[in-house]
C-alpha cells in the first residue's frame, strides 16, 4: 500500500505514481478520504475523551445531580458510536481506493509503456535459428508431450517426459546451489494462499483476472512462490542487524494466462502450469538499491552459466506491475523467433507490501518497514525452451551446459532418429 503520507505531502512520490499510470482524479480521491478519515479520527477522540470524563463525573456527582449526568454520559455515548461508525466508513472507504494506486515508479525508471524500456547490456552471441524451433524438438525427442496434455488438461499444459525431467531437477539444483552460497534459505512453500495474502503480497486487486481460484475455500493458486514467501514474515520484526533476510523458493505455479490468446501457444514457453526457483529478501531501506542489484547478478550469473546470450532491459514505468518500484527484465536470445525473451524478472517494491503485511524492522534506534524484493532464479519451462534452442547442434542433439553435466551425468541428449 502506498505511504498516504508522503502522498500527500511529497510530489516527486505523487509523480511516481502518475508516471506509473495513476489516475490523478483516483490520487484526489483518495487524498479527500484521508482527511475525512482523519477528521473522524480526531472528532472520536474528542468525543472518547468527554465520554469517558462524563463517566467519572457520575461518581462524584451529588444523588441531585447524578440523574442529569448520566443522561449526559448516555448522550455522548451515542454521539461517540456515531462518530467511530464514520471513522470505520471514512478508513473503509482510503483502503479501498488506496489499494488501487500503484506503488511510485523510482527516479532511474523510464517514462512510457512496454517498448519503451532501456537496455542496460547486451552479452554472448546471437546465434541463427536452429534445424527445430523448442516446440517442434521437444516433441521430436520426447521430451514434452503437449497433444495428450491438451486432451486431458486443455490447452498450454504439457507433460515434460524423460531426459526433459532430469534437466528441470539439475536446473533446480544447480540454482540452489548457487543461492545458499549467497545465504539464501531453501524453501518449499503451500502453493494455495487465502485472499487476503494475495492482497497483501499486492497481487490483488490489479492482477487478480490472472490467477486461479479455488471455489469455496477462499484460497488461491499462487502464481510464484513470491506470494508466500512475502508471507513468511507477515506482522513481524525483524532484528535490523540480521538484514537482509533472504529466501528462495522452489514450487508450481499457477497462472490462467489471460488476456494472451493466440500468443506462444506452442511448445511450452508460456503455460499455465510450470515449476520455478524463486529469490525473496527483506531488507533494510537504506541498502535496498543494492539489494537489487545483487539479485540481478545473481540472475545475471545463472544465465551466464548456462552459456546463453541475454540482454537486461529496465523496465518501463508503464509495464510495472503495481507493487514494484523498479523492475530488470533478464531476456535470453530465442533463435527460432530472432529476438530476446523473457527468462527472469527482479523487482524492489520498497515498502508497498511490507505496509500491507505489517513486516517490520527493530533496531536501535526503534522500528520501521522493511523492504521487499523479489526475483526469479530459474523459470524451468521456459530455461528448457533457450536451452533446446542455443544448445541445438546441427544434428538436432542438444548439448548440456558444463554447469549442469554434473547434476545431469550425461552431456547432452541425443537427436531425433
């Protein structure tokens, strides 16, 4: 949730929030709550307090005079329900539409919408489309079976079968690996949380057409394990000296895709089912910057590794999401299509989901919101698709990165016969 606050009071932080698309008329709105909301809160508390005076009075007062005192008590007894049920309406009424405002786009974070990123880098070589584009050659090699998963799951589910397998569990591996030297704890999180986390990780209620429901149970399919993680540390303190905190989560997700029909509809680049290593870290305000940029050379790192060409892009204001302040796409060279695409994202939402969940920090010199950010590590599927694609030889075999040779015991996986 964004810092009514510094709304208010600061305009380089309203700025950032009009640069990520947030409707000035929605920001007034929410800024006319605020001060209803406050004025019931001060109008209660003077209420409270001549309440709570009359009722002492009655006590003291002589028998003559008791009678009219307590009809006093009883007249600001209902005057204070009055007022505290218009305080309840006013903070209904800010929490609402300030769920709605995006959390501010940082200064670093260009103006525009989605072709309006910045390339940070460009690193490897770019190499020619191969014999078979990922969709074709996972099927050729029997590695992805998308036909009877489409007849008993509908469309964009797969099964990934025999040799496909042991490289998603070497990839899982490898990343984890490579996480804990960075002191990053392994977690496998529920991959079903109630509404409310949803809300709270800041998933909802901007993202909410892209994520399953389960019907009857108020709970909800996660879409990366960053929803659950977030929650790990929900209405806590932390000690400031043992920041930053940092997790990393291996699950399914969950996402229904929307709005993308007739998009990647092949192979298994973009599906609704699909496993990935997840980075979160609490962190301290004043090192969050860097914070970031750790978790992008980690990103950076894995990729390197996997001997694929990539680009970092920094995302545009107006292709953010609503919690984070400033994003890096991580986008892989996809050979068949002659372009980058996504692989991993990392983002700092700054204080926008810790003010939700209530995580805090405890130093000595007292109290104050973490930091959150997040960042995929390992998206599987689409791994597999860059690797089947970069590492395609002429003979349609793929070769196995040295990274993963020891996890993977073979080398690469022979072509189609």
């Amino acid at each position: 949730m964004i810092d009514l606050r510094r709304l208010r009071g600061d305009g380089g932080y309203r700025d950032g929030a009009i640069k990520k698309g947030a409707d000035v008329g929605l920001i007034d709105a929410v800024l006319g709550a605020d001060e209803r909301r406050r004025a019931a809160m001060h109008y209660a508390d003077e209420a409270r307090a001549a309440q709570n005076a009359a009722s002492k009075e009655i006590g003291r007062a002589h028998p003559d005079e008791r009678e009219s005192k307590i009809a006093e008590a009883s007249r600001l007894k209902t005057e204070l329900e009055k007022l505290e049920a218009a305080e309840n309406i006013a903070s209904s009424e800010v929490e609402e539409l300030a769920l709605q405002i995006p959390n501010p786009a940082h200064d670093s974070v260009p103006p525009g919408g989605e072709e309006n990123f910045v390339t940070e880098r460009e690193v490897g070589d770019r190499t020619s489309p191969p014999p078979h584009d990922h969709a074709e050659l996972g099927e050729l090699l029997g590695m992805v079976d998308s036909d009877r998963a489409v007849r008993n799951s509908g469309s964009r589910f797969a099964y990934l079968m025999g040799p496909a397998v042991r490289v998603e569990f070497a990839l899982v591996q490898f990343a984890f690996d490579l996480l804990e030297k960075q002191n990053f704890v392994p977690v496998v999180p529920p991959v079903l949380v109630r509404e409310e986390m949803m809300i709270d990780a800041g998933f909802f209620p901007t993202d909410r057409h892209q994520v399953y429901e389960i019907a009857g149970d108020d709970l909800f399919l996660i879409g990366t394990s960053e929803v659950a993680l977030a929650g790990l540390h929900r209405g806590e303190h932390l000690e400031r000296d043992s920041l930053p905190v940092r997790y990393a989560g291996f699950s399914s997700c969950f996402r229904r895709e929307a709005g993308t029909y007739g998009k990647d509809t092949r192979g298994i680049f973009r599906v609704h089912q699909f496993d990935k290593v997840e980075m979160f870290s609490f962190c301290d305000p004043q090192t969050s910057w860097d914070e970031l940029e750790t978790l992008l050379s980690i990103q950076e790192e894995i990729v390197s590794s996997l001997e694929l060409p990539y680009r970092v892009i920094n995302v545009a204001a107006g292709d953010l999401g609503a919690a984070a302040a400033k994003k890096y796409d991580l986008e892989v060279w996809l050979p068949s299509e002659s372009t980058y695409r996504e692989v991993t994202s990392c983002s700092n939402y700054t204080d926008y989901s810790a003010r939700r969940m209530g995580s805090r920090y405890r130093g000595d010199d007292g109290t104050g919101l973490l930091h959150t950010l997040n960042g995929t590590a390992c998206a599987i599927s689409r791994t597999l698709v860059f690797l089947m694609e970069n590492g395609q030889q002429s003979d349609g075999s793929i070769s196995i990165p040295d990274a993963l040779r020891p996890y993977t015991g073979f080398d690469s996986i022979a072509g189609p016969t």
